[in-house]
C-alpha cells in the first residue's frame, strides 16, 4: 500500500465522535482534529509503535498492545504472495487515561535474538497480541499469532504478567485442536468465558475456541465459522445481546473491502452481511485493514473500529485508523 494513501491516518482517536476526557462520563468531541499524514507521537514525542493490535481497558486505564514493526522491511522470497517482513520486534504497550495522549509503557513481550529455533525470536514472526485480565488467577494473559516466514507454522502463543504493562512471560504456543492459527483475536464474554478466535485452514475458515478457566489453554469445544470464505483479521465484539465479527478479504498487504457477520452466540450460527464501511474508498476500508473493535469505557454503545494502514514497502512506517461505529436500523456502519 502507498504511504500517500495515508490521507485517512487518525492520531489515534481524533476521528473518534467523542472521547472520555477524565474518569467520568463527560467526552468531548474530536471530529474536528483529523489530521492527514503525520505520525502519532507518545508523550515523549516519539512515534507509537504498535501494530494488529488490541486494547485491555483495566481500572480507568486504556492499555494498547501491539507489534512493534522496527528496521528494514525485506519480501520473503519463494512466496505465493508478497510477503513483506521486518524482524520481530516483540510486543509494545502504550496506555493512556482518554485514549488520545499515549504513555510509552515498555516493550511488554521481548523477542529473543540469535535462536531461531525459538518462537519468539527475532527471524519468527510474532502478530495480531491481545491481552485478557483473569479475575480468578489475577493474571494477565496475552495470546499472539506466532508464525515462521512461510507462515506454515501457524500457533497461538500465550504468554502471562502479574501487572497490565508487563514484562509477559512467554509460556509457549499451541495448535488449537491441531488446527492451523493465523490472525487471530481475543474475546472475553460477560460471564467470564474467553475465546480465541482465528483464521484457521489456510484461511479458509475462521474458527471460535472456548480457552480453559485459567485462560492459558485451548479446550475441544470449538466451532468453525465463514466456510470457504477466504476470511482473515477478525475483530470481534458485542452489544444488545448480539456478537458481531468484522473480517478482511485475504490480498496479503494490499487493502480490500471488509465484511462482517451476526451471531446470538459466539459459537454460532453466524449470519454474514456486506461491508460495514460506507462512503468513498470503503471498498480498500479507506485503505486499512481492520484488526480490532474497542469498546470505549462508561459508553454504552459506544464502540471504535481500530485499523492499520500498512506501508507493505516500509512496514515501521505504517499507520493507523480508527472510526467510530454506528448502528443504524440493524446494521453496523463506519463512515470515514
């Protein structure tokens, strides 16, 4: 993707329709502060650096994990598709209190050098971390997309922190009921139960696995969803009672156009629709890949499409989008 597309970049937030401005419901509206191009700078005045991420919303604090994309970007040669690499840079967190000013907390997850063997080290590939508080364990669990350059390995791997920010330590990967993990998101229901759910069978598939009480292990109840559709990136969600799943089209790097499904349990069945994303250049998601959907605290109904522009041709230079979503007579919109 060209970096001039990056005219629809947010500075995280600022095309938000409003965001919490201190501890109580009072938001004041960002609509007007979007600003094309430049790069999202933390509180240091450096550049944020996270990537197919997610946020953990932990008492009053928003904590942003994502990858950090750092170094020259190389294709991986002998690929079906244009596979554009940096080396795995581990997993950043940044947090913040309005979702607008970032804190640069720390590398979170640390990769290994010098020992490919290992899955977190510098020549794997580590996507996509989502992070889970456990109210039983007081632990705090992270799951990721680990992955060699061929992505023919293709695990979830988890790792856990006694405190939001980390360090995490890296306890291992797995292979869902001996299924295939690739892009992948993290869910945790109003009843306590946590999923992964992750493009699976080539990206065939996308499939829905209920993890263990402790959050640590894939269990055998699993479902697969969106069958032969070709479905990756899935961002997860609920409201009203509903679950509601936004995918992207498999084109690598490249943008395409999103689509979404509806379910009345996670497990389905789940009821595909068309592309939420309405207006000009819906049909590339206003040239992003959705990863993520955020609920925004003390907001019922309230809820942010969270995207990354990627630069295939640079990948540290990738940025970012965030929209407000809508719902309008039963559907699911996102206007740019």
């Amino acid at each position: 993707m060209k970096y001039t597309y990056m005219k629809y970049l947010l500075i995280f937030a600022l095309t938000l329709s409003c965001y919490q401005s201190s501890y109580s419901k009072s938001f004041k509206c960002l609509a007007d502060t979007a600003t094309a191009g430049k790069t999202i700078l933390d509180e240091d005045g450096k550049p944020v650096n996270a990537h197919g991420g997610g946020v953990l919303y932990y008492k009053g604090v928003y904590y942003f994990f994502g990858e950090i994309k750092k170094g020259n970007t190389w294709l991986v040669p002998d690929q079906h598709w244009e596979d554009y690499r940096v080396p795995a840079g581990g997993i950043s967190c940044y947090s913040s209190t309005d979702l607008v000013h970032w804190k640069n907390r720390g590398v979170a997850l640390k990769p290994t050098t010098n020992n490919p063997g290992y899955d977190i080290d510098t020549s794997r590939v580590i996507e996509r971390p989502k992070v889970i508080y456990n109210k039983e364990t007081k632990k705090f669990v992270m799951w990721m997309h680990i992955d060699k350059n061929d992505y023919k390995y293709s695990r979830g791997g988890v790792a856990v922190s006694d405190k939001p920010w980390g360090p995490y330590q890296y306890i291992g990967s797995v292979k869902p009921n001996n299924q295939m993990l690739r892009d992948m998101n993290l869910f945790k229901d109003d009843d306590g139960k946590a999923y992964l759910i992750y493009s699976s069978e080539d990206n065939n598939t996308m499939q829905i696995c209920l993890l263990s009480n402790d959050y640590l292990k894939p269990t055998k109840h699993y479902s697969r969803i969106l069958i032969n559709k070709k479905r990756e990136s899935p961002a997860i969600f609920k409201y009203s009672g509903k679950y509601y799943l936004i995918t992207s089209g498999c084109s690598g790097w490249s943008p395409n156009a999103a689509a979404y499904a509806v379910a009345d349990h996670i497990m389905g069945p789940w009821e595909e629709h068309g592309n939420p994303c309405k207006g000009p250049n819906a049909d590339s998601s206003f040239y992003s890949q959705g990863g993520f959907v955020l609920p925004v605290a003390n907001k019922p109904g309230s809820f942010i499409f969270m995207g990354d522009i990627w630069n295939k041709l640079d990948l540290e230079q990738s940025r970012y989008l965030w929209l407000p979503i809508r719902f309008v007579k039963g559907e699911i919109e996102i206007y740019n």
